[in-house]
C-alpha cells in the first residue's frame, strides 16, 4: 500500500487508537503486505506505555533511576492505526527476541519487553532523541 513506504524499520509512529493511543512507537519489522493472519498492512512496534519523569541535576542517585524507568510495550499494528512522525529513533533493538512469534507466549513477549525497556532506558540515560521520550501532550 502507499502508507508502507512511510513506515520504514526504526521510524518513530504514534498510535491512534485503543489502549496507547498518543502513545509513540519505533517500528521493529513492517509487514506492508500483510500475512494471512493479518490481510493488511502492519507492523510490529516497540514503544513507552509509561515515558520517564523529568530529571535535574539536584536529584539523587536513586531517584534518577526511580524516574528514568520506563514502562515499554510491543505491538502488532495496523498501518491505518499508526501515524508516523518525522522522526526516526535509532535504536538496536535485538530482532531475534522481538519477532512476531515472541508475542504469542507470555514467557516471549516479556522477553521482548525486557529488551525493549533495557535498550530504551539506555537510550534515554544518553540524553539523546528527548521527543521521542517526552509524552505527548494533547
């Protein structure tokens, strides 16, 4: 479809609907033409159900980390229900803990949100992509 061409692997989407709507994303896999579970264009995202707290530079230790946690979820989702922004997050995340299949079981898709968390909070600890890690206001 034509919006495949937008939604390119670390592209950073917002979600529309349900349950993280508003909520960013950064694309793992896209699936433009879709499989037979899934006869749409889709694609299976990583990204902040909760986003981190503002830090300064007074805080503690502890409550750094207390604040720089970030609460990630993985999704499959619908191109139609994605938008996607002008911003790209470059992130290795690991493809062979985060697939299609890893979502399927519970063991599998914690693993996934264990790595999604790991590398996202990383990510954050280096001060860069700060958008991405803000939330939304709306």
């Amino acid at each position: 479809g034509i919006m495949g061409k937008f939604l390119k692997e670390k592209k950073v989407v917002i979600l529309l609907g349900g349950r993280y709507a508003g909520k960013k994303a950064v694309i793992v896999k896209s699936f433009d033409d879709g499989d037979s579970a899934r006869p749409y264009g889709h694609a299976l995202v990583a990204g902040i159900d909760r986003a981190p707290l503002k830090i300064t530079k007074r805080m503690g230790k502890k409550k750094l980390a207390k604040r720089s946690k970030i609460r990630p979820f993985v999704k499959l989702v619908n191109y139609q229900h994605v938008m996607p922004t002008r911003y790209s997050l470059d992130v290795a995340l690991d493809k062979s803990i985060i697939t299609k299949g890893s979502l399927k079981d519970f063991a599998g898709k914690n693993a996934a949100k264990k790595e999604v968390k790991a590398k996202f909070e990383d990510k954050f600890k280096s001060g860069e992509n700060r958008w991405f890690f803000s939330k939304l206001r709306f």
